[in-house]
C-alpha cells in the first residue's frame, strides 16, 4: 500500500500547490514560452521523435537526475527513440513554478505528474518529478537548449 499512498500525497500536494500557480499571472512572453514546453510535452505523448527532436537547439545539453553525465542533442535522440520504443505517456499534468524571460534566454521549473504504459509489461506505471528547462528564442520559436531535472519517485 506504500506506493499507492506515496502517490496519493504526491498528487494532492500537487493539487494543492496548483490553486497559488494557476493564480500567478504569467506575462504574453511567458505564457509564450509555456505554451512551448507543453508543446513538447504533447509531441513526447504523441511518440513522435522527430518533431519532438526539432523542438530542440543543436547546441542541446542536459542532464537528468540518475545520469553520470549530461547528454547532447545526438545522444537525447537516441534515448528518444528507446525511450518512444519502450514507453507510452497516457497522461500527464504539469504545473508551472516560474518563468524567467531575459531577451532571448528562458528559464521555466516546473513539476510534471503523470502515467506511462510499459508496453512489453503493458502495464501502467506512475511518474513524478520536476525539470528546470532553459528556452533560446531563435526567430519566432522557442528551442530547448539545456535542461535539468527528472524523476522524483521514490524506486
């Protein structure tokens, strides 16, 4: 019953949360760089890789929670691929914390909550965590070019 419980707090401390968040007024700009981190989240959920890929800059470095060492654009595409192969989002919620526009340069955090369907096991598994992405504008669409975060569930 422990991880049904642990999953329970996780999602009313969320909701909790979610009543200040919602209430926060978020400028055209920011709304604008939100609006491009669901996108991504959307194209993720969609298991397309190379629309998913085209969201992000070149340059792209990150580095998830568990990783010896950050990844680059070549590198997330392949753990795109496995990932997509392996994996299907079914749902997720995000919820924005802060959004920091400075010129070309965005930084949002956020925290994600969802399920996901492991399909050689075909069973549905939860998801938690937060992520801190950071957005260059290039013409008129935001990129990703770095992030840092991931899972918070306790394994």
């Amino acid at each position: 019953m422990r991880p049904a419980r642990s999953i329970g707090l996780v999602l009313l401390a969320l909701a909790l949360a979610a009543g200040p968040l919602a209430a926060q007024e978020w400028s055209a700009e920011q709304q604008e760089v939100w609006n491009t981190v669901q996108a991504y989240w959307d194209l993720a959920m969609q298991r397309d890789v190379a629309a998913s890929m085209a969201t992000i800059h070149p340059a792209y470095t990150g580095w998830s929670y568990g990783s010896d060492f950050p990844d680059d654009y070549a590198s997330t595409e392949k753990w795109f691929k496995y990932n997509l192969e392996k994996y299907a989002w079914v749902l997720f919620e995000l919820k924005p914390v802060a959004i920091t526009v400075v010129d070309d340069i965005a930084v949002v955090h956020y925290f994600y909550t969802g399920m996901y369907t492991d399909l050689k096991k075909e069973e549905d598994e939860s998801a938690q965590g937060r992520w801190t992405d950071i957005l260059k504008k290039e013409g008129d669409k935001w990129l990703l070019i770095a992030d840092h975060g991931g899972s918070t569930k306790d394994d």
